[in-house]
C-alpha cells in the first residue's frame, strides 16, 4: 500500500500562519496535519504502508527531512516530489507518477478524518464522501441504488447531491490511475481552469471501474483558522485520554482544564489553561486565561484572556481578551 499526499498548495486562507509554514505542518493536538493524516490513514489500510509520497512546493530542506521522518513513523520509506505550478489536482497526483503503482491511497493534506473501518482494499475504487449542508464549494458524488458512484461534480453551482467529496480516495491499480489523470494533461482537459482529478474518475467509471462510497465518522476541515482550531478541539477529545502534558512541561500555580495539550519544556504560570488549548514545546504563557486555542514553539503569552485563537512559532502576545490570528515572529501588545 502506498499513500499519496498531495501538499503544494500556498495555503493561503491560513495566513498569516503559512508564511514561514506550509499548512500541513501546522500542529493540531502536538502533532503535525500531515503527520496525524498519515498516521489515521494508516490505521484503517489493514496492510502494511511500504511508501509514503508528498507532493510539495518549495519548502525547503527541514520540511523534506520532517516529511520524511513522519513517514518513517508509520515504518514506510518516504518521497519528495515537487509540484511548481498549481495546475489542479489531477496534475498534482500526476507529479508523483514514479509512486503511482499498486494499491494507493490519494490524501489531500488539508483534512482530518475519524473512522472506525478497515480499507477494503478489494473494491476498485473508493471515494470518501461526508453530507454537507452547503456543497457549492467541493466536488460531490451522485449514487445509484446499489450504493455505486454515477457521477461526479466539481464545485456544482446548482443543486446536484449534498455528497461532498472530502479528499481521501483508494485505488486498486495506481498505474491505470496515473494513465487517466495523464490522458487529461496530453488533450489538455480541464475544468474551471484546471486538471481536475474528478474529470479522470468520470472516465475511469465510464470505462467500467466501480467507485463505491466511503463513510467517516467525521470529517475535520484545516482550511483556515477557525475550522482548525475547531479540529484542534475535536482531536483533543479523541485522544484526552492519553498523557497529553509533557513531563518537562513546568505547571505553576496554574488550573489545567483538560484535555489540554502541553509540549516539551512549556512553562504555565498564573493561568487557567483549557478546555481544548495546545501548546507547543517551549512555549511561556503567564497571567493568562487561554482556551480552545493553537499555541505553537517558543511563543510567549502574558496577561492575556484569549479564545478561537493561532499563534504562531515565537510569537509574542501581551494584552487583553481577542479572537487571533497571529503568525510566526509578529509580536503584539495592546
């Protein structure tokens, strides 16, 4: 089994956090997007992940050695490929055709997924899909009575299914996959501008492949601050049982209101900390009240009262009660 994670976008609804930071490696819950995606993904397989392959931008070489030690975490050699143009989907799977072999899951790095399944890995085709009240901004599926995919939509302007396609597929034969989204680059097929991979399962299914539908238990967006902190507090009720404070953490005259997420040598002092707050290691928050909220390394927080809210790596933040967004390095004092 492989994985493939396509991961060049700007990420440009999560400025200001994804000017230093690709949004994968934002940390939800003390871990890495991509990392938590790879690591879910590789639960439900039921089989042996022997590669994982990230397609990326120019990131630099401490995000290509994080990305390959997070596929080692899961015991699979890992891949760099690079996409330089953002052409679509279809293009950007295609970047990785070397990886494109065998069975393959295709992840898209801006989404989180709960499941209680294991990967039938028998099917041809599977494509995870959640109920939406607004589709108008994904792609979405229709089905048939036998529960098979008819047809696929990207983006609808009117009404065709509330099934939206939440970026996770599985194919059975990598190479057929990698020969269809190729079709789309020679004859130059897009939609809305771009190499779309929906136009490439339509034809696949047209040709026979019988896509079925997969079901989550539930569906995290990443798309931009709020989802994210929203997913952040979802991740720390899955796991609030587990050792979620750090033993190097130093707690002082502090209320701790879990789940609460505290990293390596983080210092709490005077501070009501939690529900749903993750702190990244080495982070100070001092004379504060801090919940549901994304702390990430080295920050500094005083004399705040702060909810909903990012910051980002060494970040400084002293003032009165808001709703953030604050990149990596501003400082901020009200």
């Amino acid at each position: 089994m492989k994985i493939i994670i396509p991961m060049a976008g700007m990420g440009k609804r999560m400025r200001p956090h994804t000017l230093t930071v690709p949004k994968p490696l934002i940390p939800i819950a003390g871990k890495p997007i991509v990392q938590r995606l790879v690591e879910d993904i590789a639960k439900v397989c039921g089989t042996k992940v022997d590669e994982v392959a990230f397609i990326i931008g120019n990131f630099g070489k401490e995000v290509e050695k994080k990305l390959m030690e997070i596929a080692a975490s899961v015991g699979a050699k890992g891949s760099i490929y690079y996409q330089e143009e953002a052409l679509g989907t279809a293009h950007a799977i295609l970047c990785a055709k070397e990886s494109l072999k065998g069975n393959l899951v295709v992840a898209f790095a801006d989404t989180l997924f709960k499941a209680d399944f294991k990967l039938d890995t028998a099917s041809e085709g599977i494509i995870w899909v959640q109920k939406v009240e607004d589709p108008k901004p994904f792609g979405v599926v229709t089905l048939n009575e036998k529960e098979e995919i008819t047809k696929f939509v990207e983006k609808p302007e009117t009404f065709v299914s509330d099934l939206a396609i939440i970026g996770i597929y599985y194919f059975k034969d990598g190479e057929y996959l990698s020969k269809e989204l190729q079709y789309l680059i020679d004859n130059n097929i897009k939609d809305k501008g771009e190499y779309q991979l929906t136009n490439a399962l339509d034809n696949m299914k047209n040709k026979g492949t019988k896509f079925k539908p997969g079901k989550v238990t539930e569906w995290l967006d990443c798309g931009n601050k709020d989802s994210t902190v929203q997913t952040n507090e979802r991740y720390l009720d899955y796991i609030k049982d587990q050792q979620l404070v750090a033993k190097s953490a130093k707690i002082t005259n502090s209320v701790i209101i879990p789940p609460v997420y505290v990293g390596e040598n983080a210092e709490i002092s005077n501070t009501i900390l939690g529900p749903y707050v993750s702190v990244g290691n080495g982070t100070k928050i001092t004379d504060s009240v801090v919940k549901k909220s994304i702390i990430q390394e080295k920050a500094l927080v005083k004399n705040a009262n702060i909810s909903n809210s990012m910051l980002g790596n060494s970040a400084t933040f002293e003032g009165k009660p808001s709703d953030l967004s604050v990149g990596d390095f501003n400082t901020i004092v009200l």
